[in-house]
C-alpha cells in the first residue's frame, strides 16, 4: 500500500514537473500559468563556470527520468531546453536549462530551497533507456531510466557507484 501511495506521489509530481517545463501529451503550446505560479527559474544562460551557454537539449535528454537516492525517488524532466527535478520528501523542485554546452550535455538547475546537490549535471551516457548524469554537488553520478507515457519504470536504479 505505501509503494503504491509513493507511485501516485511521483505520477502526479511527474505531470506538476511535465507542466512546469511546458511539456504537453497534446503538442500544444499552453498558457504559461503553470509556469507563472511557480517560482522563476534560471534557463539558457551561462554556466556558473562561465563556459558557453546551454543552447538547446538533444533529442536523446528530452522526458522523464527517474531514480533512487538515499531511499528517496528522484525524477527529472526535460522538454526543450527546459528542465525540472523533484526529489520526493522536499517541499520545493527545482528548474533550470538543458542542452548542448561546450561540446557536452549539461543540465544546470536553481532550487528555490538552495540545495545545491544536483546544481551542475553532465550527461555522461544517454540512450532510449537511460541516462548516466554527473552532478558537481555532493550526489555525484546518478543513473536515471526513462518513464514511458508517465508511467513509473518496472525497476527504478539506484545512485550509480564511483
């Protein structure tokens, strides 16, 4: 009963999270409210680093990815150069930009809460099934597998070794 209850959490935290980074099933552009209610978000700008700004994501980053850490499911969507990530048990998700950088995949995220975990990410592997991302803050790398239709996946990875 309490995975299930977990399960529902995501499903629903996947559509906030799908609606927040514009993402829609229809193709549609939408209004923006949902957008609009939440915080503002850093997107395509400059690194922290000051390298080369994100200038768009590659076909292969774009949906949803979900993993687990510290027993807590991690799910991040990206749509476009948008990006978003909701850690259940935190109140707040967190927003930002992905796309090409330098020659690399990157992730870059502002959390309105200032966790600064899973800040920077670089994308080291990506396929039709997952996604292995380096993250500069404490959580190092992780490895996500794509939810299909806003369906969870039958098994969900846990926080890669280094």
């Amino acid at each position: 009963m309490r995975t299930a209850t977990v399960a529902a959490g995501l499903v629903g935290a996947l559509a906030a999270l799908t609606a927040l980074t514009g993402c829609s099933g229809g193709g549609g552009d939408g209004d923006g409210t949902a957008a609009s209610a939440t915080p503002s978000a850093t997107t395509a700008s400059a690194s922290p680093s000051g390298s080369a700004a994100v200038t768009g994501a590659a076909g292969k980053l774009q949906g949803s990815w979900i993993t687990t850490s510290g027993g807590k499911i991690v799910a991040l969507v990206i749509t476009g150069k948008k990006a978003g990530l909701f850690v259940t048990g935190r109140k707040a998700w967190c927003q930002g930009a992905a796309g090409e950088e330098s020659g690399m995949q990157m992730i870059h995220l502002t959390c309105p809460d200032g966790n600064k975990d899973r800040v920077t990410g670089m994308v080291d592997a990506v396929d039709a099934k997952g996604m292995t991302v380096t993250w500069s803050g404490k959580t190092g790398k992780e490895t996500y597998t794509k939810a299909e239709g806003g369906k969870l996946p039958s098994a969900l990875p846990t926080k890669a070794k280094q």
